[in-house]
C-alpha cells in the first residue's frame, strides 16, 4: 500500500455517483442506465476482481473512507467487468494517484482496448478520463488499474454521457489543436449522467452528504468536494458547455436557478445547486435571510440567458415564465430592493449590504473587504444584463420592451463614463463604493477586470489605460493565485481586441493546468472545471470570434488570430439546429462551410480596418465599414447555403 510517510491530502472530496436509476431523460427505454456498482470502494470494491498486491484500504482517500491500492511492481492489476445494458457514448473518469511512473488506467470493450491513460508521477490526486467509449447493448466492459514502479492508488470513478457535439480544431499552431483537444475531453468528464442516484449536501464537512438524490442533466461548476454546480462558475462555462452540445445541461440549470430567485429571497438566485437541480446545497444555503449570494451573479445569469438563446435559437428561454419572469424581476425589482446606499440620479445600480457574502456582496472579490456597496463587477454586469433582455425581448417579440432596456443600458453606460468611474485612469479609475460612498480605486481583482471585460467602459485611451493596468497588475505580486479569476483575463482581452496578450494567458492557463490548486483538495488546476470549459469558448469565440443569432440564422465572424499563428480552423460549431465550420487564414481571409442539410446562414465576415477591396468568392464587392465598441471594420454579408462554403477576402 501506500507509504505512511506521504501526506495525506489535507480535505477529503466528493464521493462520486452511486448506483444510478432508470434514466429520467430515456422514456422509450426503461433499460438500467451504466453503473457503477462501487465508485469510491465504499462498500470494499462491490464487483471488482484484484490480483496479488492489491485490493482496497483506508487511508490516503480522495473522499469518503477507502480507496483502491496497488503495490508496487510491474504486473499487479485489479479490473471492474461490467456488461453494457444499452447502447450509449460514455466517458470514464477515476481519480488517481501514483508515487511512481509505468501505471496505468485503462478502458477494454469486449477484450479490446478502447483507452489507456499511463499515469504519471504524482502523489496527490488527480483526473484522468478515457473518453467517448461506444457501447452496444450486450457489450462487455472493463475497467482496470495497473501497476507500476511504486504504489498507484485510484478512488470517485465516475460515467458521463459523451459529449453530444464534438467540435475540431486544427491549425499551422500545433499548441492550440492539444489545448482545445484536451479541454473539450476534460470538460465533458464533469458531466453528470442523468438518473445517477448520488449524494446530496456533499461538502469538506460532510464528504458523505446528507441523504442522495436522482440527478439531472448537469455538469460540475465549482469544487470537485461539493456535489454541486455554482452560479458564477456556470455562468463562466455555459458557452463552453453548448459548443459540446450541452444545451439540456445549460437549460436545466439556469432554469433552476430562475426558480430559485423568489420574492422570499429579494430576488436573488441561490448560489449553488445540487446535482438534482433542486436542492439548495447546505453549506451555501441555512434559511431564506442566511445564504451566500453575490449581486454581479444575478445579472450574469441573464446575460447568459440570452447567449444560449442566441447559440441555439431555442424558445424556452423566451417563453417558458420561470426564466422570464426571473429576468423581469433580476433587471427591475432585485435592483430597486438593492438600491439605497448610493445615490445614482436617474439610473439605478444594485448593491450589496458590505456585510459578507451570507448577507449579499457588492462583488465577486470576496477578498476585497466587507464594506463594498457598489462594484465594478456588478455595474458592468448590470449594464450587460439590460442588453440581454433587449435581445430577449426582440426574441419574445416585444420590440417597445426591447427598446426600453437598449435605453437603459446607454443611460447606465454614460452615468459610468461620466460619473461613476470618476476621472482617473488606470490606478486612479474608480471600480468600487463603500457603504459610505467613498469611492474606491487601485486594483479589485474581478472588480476590475470586469468592467472591460463588459465593455461599460467607453473604448479609448482611459479603456486602454485600464487594460494595461489590470495587465501589469495580474503579473505582479497582487495579481489572483485562484485560478477561476485567471479564466476572465482572455475573455476580457479578446472583447478588447488584444488577441495576443489573450493567447498568451490562454497558453499560461493551460500550461499551468499540473499546478496544485489553491483549495487542496480540488487537485491540480487543470482539474477545476472553469478551465477547461472556458478554454474551449475562448478558441471559439475569442480566436475565431464567432457570434452567434441562432433565431435570426445568422453568424458573425472576426479573426483574432495572435502574431504567428497564421491560420486556424474549428469544424462543426454548433449554431441552431446545424453546425458550421469557420477557417481564419490570418486576419484578412475567413472561410465559412455551412454543414447543414437545410437551411441558410446570413453571414457577416467582420475584418478589423478600412480596407480598400473585399470580395466574396473572388467577387469584388462594395467595401463596406461599421464601428462597433470603437473598432471600425470592413465587412460582407454573403447568404451561406446549406453544404455551401464561402470566401470572404480583403486587401489593401
């Protein structure tokens, strides 16, 4: 087993799934679902065959009490069989840590090696996965541990449906076809397989939970030791999740959380859900008065409303009450019940109480003191919550609604520019107010980053001024070690058009994805899910700057291809109910292939500049310019046929 003298890891994790339940999403099969008989070797390794050397021991556990052990020396080896009962795609997932090199974990369908993870060396846990395994009914699976020059220990197994879309990256820049390759495996692994019965409540202090529960269609979003997903991280995800085709998942859990935004609660959401999608996670959640909840995620998840509504043109989000209901209620009475520290004339801008985050807090700098009112993360979001509803109201079809909150949105804007943010640039530009209405200025982390990052600040030298400041500051000693806030730098880059400083934290983030996180038993970065899933929306959206208006059929494309990258492809994006694939040679060349059998996209190729030719498949065109957030650009409109591919070219 493993030798007493290795720390043991300082907080114990979620016990995985249990045995799941009849699929709530497969009513035309009433077929088990997979399962796992004994995903954490709670019950002595139910189902598992062991060889010499190994077996199951309590100890160095990733949660609950025991966990599997294989000695070292070449040949030990402990295997779960398992038979397929339906058909299905499905990622396998395990914790595993190893003292040593030459172990191995590995996935075998009907005697065949399907996917082997060799291990490496590292003593404290980490994720591995072998992903989308095909199974038929009837099919034999195995699942096996090997090992190698010195203990491997395993624990928390756990089955996700494979991803339902599987976009592709290639590239003359071989380090962003592994970064996207590995992010979207690793982000799938945090899907939840619907109709698994597993804990509820499951936190540092209760690693067991307090009961269990059939979940729903999720994805983690927050710590790997809490059986939960949290707003502010889904929020982050949720464009990372639909570009692997988890809409249901996105649906379902923005959902739970509108419902959970009640009158009792001043219209705030909870903070974080269990896997069932109804149960307020104990550690967050005491009473109605007594829960965590941060003002900027109230507006996030309106603004993420409406970006899965425009990457999926799926009416729920404008018709079904609940979520409407929680947008009129987030962007009218949440802020009038929170508006009463400050006084911010003609406009109106929620506040938190400065008392901590069970009370309400102004921001998602939870480090940033207790007596904020205001802050820049939730002004900004604010700001970009009016603009969703005026998308979502266009989408309802109220066009005087949609045009009473475009309104606000530039009212909120200005009274930013003019007023709120003071005078200063830089160290000196305002990003925050105490309860007092002092303002605040100097770094506030999210604080800060937030407020490009939504485009509130008007574009020019004060915008320019504060991104160099927020840069300087992230490489300073000041700058966040929780990687979750490292995860906003290239979005906020690239939405300000910097594309080689976002490419570069995009490669830093990445290649820091083997560093410990800072919550200990979390295990390494690469293994928070923020990461991952944000890695993939900022190669689709940031890289290839691809918008969507999945109701309206159509797409915008901008090239932000970083100095020496000189071209990039992403295959099958999911838009609507097709997929379109989207080539940047360069910043002056973009290529667009409609994959979809029926139906066209109208297509707005954006190049930044005023060139003085553009043409559509060799076709000279009128060269066409738009502004839009201060950036001029010469743009095309071609109509992109289903199976038809265009060419969008500029030059001088």
């Amino acid at each position: 087993m493993k030798p007493s003298r290795l720390m043991l890891l300082t907080a114990v994790a979620l016990l995985t799934p249990l045995v799941p339940a009849t699929s709530a999403t497969a009513a035309t099969d009433s077929r088990p679902q997979l399962a796992l008989p004994d995903p954490g070797f709670e019950n002595g390794g139910t189902g598992w065959t062991f060889g010499p050397g190994t077996g199951v021991g309590a100890g160095n556990v990733h949660s609950g009490s025991r966990f599997l052990y294989l000695d070292a020396g070449t040949g030990r080896s402990a295997r779960l069989d398992l038979v397929a009962p339906r058909d299905g795609s499905y990622d396998f997932s395990a914790w595993v840590a190893s003292a040593g090199t030459g172990g191995t974990y590995t996935v075998r369908r009907n005697g065949e090696t399907v996917g082997t993870v060799e291990l490496p060396q590292r003593a404290t846990y980490a994720r591995y996965t072998v992903s989308r395994v095909e199974l038929k009914a009837g099919d034999r699976l195995e699942i096996a541990f090997g090992s190698g020059s010195s203990w491997v220990n395993a624990d928390d197994l756990m089955i996700s449906p494979a991803a339902p879309a599987d976009p592709r990256v290639t590239s003359s820049d071989p380090e962003v076809v592994e970064m996207f390759d590995w992010a979207k495996r690793k982000a799938n692994s945090w899907v939840q397989l619907p109709g698994t019965v597993g804990p509820v409540n499951a936190d540092e202090y209760h690693t067991s939970g307090t009961g269990t529960a059939t979940y729903g269609p999720t994805y983690w979003a927050g710590y790997a030791n809490r059986s939960a997903y949290y707003s502010r991280d889904m929020a982050h995800q949720l464009d990372g999740a639909h570009l692997l085709g988890l809409d249901t998942e996105n649906e379902t859990m923005l959902r739970s959380y509108a419902a959970s935004a009640t009158a009792e609660h001043k219209y705030f959401p909870v903070w974080s859900l269990n896997f069932d999608a109804r149960t307020y996670l104990s550690i967050d959640y005491k009473n109605p008065d007594d829960f965590v909840r941060e003002v900027p995620a109230v507006f996030e998840l309106v603004e993420k409303a409406a970006q899965a509504y425009l990457w999926t043109g799926d009416r729920r989000y404008v018709d079904d009450p609940v979520l409407w209901n929680f947008y009129r209620h987030a962007t009218e009475q949440f802020i009038d019940l929170h508006n009463s520290a400050k006084d911010n004339g003609k406009v109106k801008v929620a506040e938190g109480t400065g008392q901590g985050i069970f009370a309400g807090a102004a921001s998602y700098n939870e480090q940033d003191g207790d007596d904020l009112a205001e802050a820049g993360d939730t002004i900004a979001s604010e700001y970009q919550a009016y603009l969703a509803m005026a998308v979502l109201a266009r989408g309802k079809g109220d066009t005087k609604l949609a045009k009473t909150y475009d309104r606000k949105a530039a009212d909120l804007k200005a009274y930013f520019n003019d007023e709120w943010s003071g005078t200063g640039s830089g160290a000196g530009m305002v990003r925050a107010y105490t309860v007092s209405g002092t303002p605040v200025t100097g770094w506030g982390k999210e604080n800060s980053v937030f407020m490009p990052m939504k485009q509130i600040i008007d574009p020019g030298p004060r915008n320019d001024a504060y991104l160099d400041y927020i840069q300087a500051q992230e490489l300073g000693p000041e700058g966040s070690p929780n990687i979750e806030s490292t995860t906003y730098l290239p979005d906020m880059f690239f939405r300000n058009n910097r594309a080689d400083t976002a490419w570069w934290w995009m490669k830093k983030i990445y290649g820091e994805r083997d560093v410990q996180h800072v919550n200990s038993s979390q295990g390494p970065d690469g293994d928070y899910p923020e990461v991952s899933f944000t890695l993939v929306s900022q190669t689709v959206e940031g890289l290839m700057g691809i918008a969507p208006d999945a109701a309206a059929h159509q797409v915008t494309t901008q090239s932000r291809l970083p100095s020496g990258m000189k071209w990039l492809q992403v295959a099958d994006v999911p838009v609507g109910t097709g997929t379109v694939t989207v080539r940047h040679d360069g910043t002056t060349k973009t290529t667009l292939t409609n994959n979809s059998r029926h139906g066209a996209y109208r297509w707005e190729a954006r190049f930044p500049g005023a060139h003085k030719r553009i043409t559509v498949d060799g076709v000279p065109q009128r060269a066409r310019t738009r502004t839009v957030n201060g950036v001029t650009y010469t743009y095309a409109t071609p109509t992109v046929r289903a199976g038809a591919t265009a060419v969008v070219q500029v030059s001088g």
